[in-house]
C-alpha cells in the first residue's frame, strides 16, 4: 500500500523560510510526478507545485520565485523549500504521489500546517 508522510510544517515569520518534506513509501515512480498542494481554512484545495521524472518542475503563479520543489529519488522523499512566506501562505499542505498509465491513481499524504503570522 502506497504511504506518504508529510513534515516539516509549523509556525514561521512573514519574510521567513520552511522546507516541507513528503515521504513516499512503496511507490514505483513513473512519468505522472508528485505534486504538492495546499487548503487554507475555508478555502478549495489548490495546486502548488510539481516535480516530474527527469526533473522537470512547475509552480503556481503565486509562489513562482519563492517556492523550490525538489526531489532526492534514493531517499524516496520530495521537499518544498518555501522562502519569503507570506500570511497568504498559510494553509495545509499535502503531497500528491500519481501513477497509473493515464496518470489516475493519486495517493494524497495526510497534510503538513503551515502559519504565517508575526
């Protein structure tokens, strides 16, 4: 059964740093990526960042320039390097690991908080 973990959530200053990490456990990587996204209080879920086989990665307009996702593949984890946080940016954050031949299998993790507030 496919597992995910997410960490490295907490209370941060406007202007400050946090690394998120998802740990991904009995998953064969493929071409449809792991993703991140986050839910703030009252609000949908949305999308945030993705990191494809090969490297390749996409971020939502808000934190483009801010946000690195990244991933270290023997460790079987994905990070979220979030700098410049924002009060905007508070919300929970969930990783999204995808597979299957049409990409429609999504196993999400059980999602990380995130605050920022001075």
């Amino acid at each position: 059964q496919v597992q995910l973990a997410e960490s490295g959530g907490g209370l941060v200053q406007p202007g400050g740093s946090l690394r998120l990490s998802c740990t991904v456990l009995r998953f064969t990587s493929g071409p449809c990526g792991k993703h991140w996204y986050r839910q703030a209080a009252g609000k949908q879920r949305e999308w945030v960042s993705s990191i494809r086989t090969g490297g390749s990665t996409s971020y939502a307009d808000p934190v483009q320039g801010r946000f690195t996702v990244s991933e270290d593949k023997a460790k079987g984890t994905v990070y979220l390097q979030m700098n410049s946080l924002k009060t905007e940016d508070t919300a929970m954050y969930f990783c999204k690991a995808v597979s299957g031949s049409f990409c429609t299998n999504n196993y999400w993790g059980q999602g990380t908080q995130v605050t920022v507030s001075s």
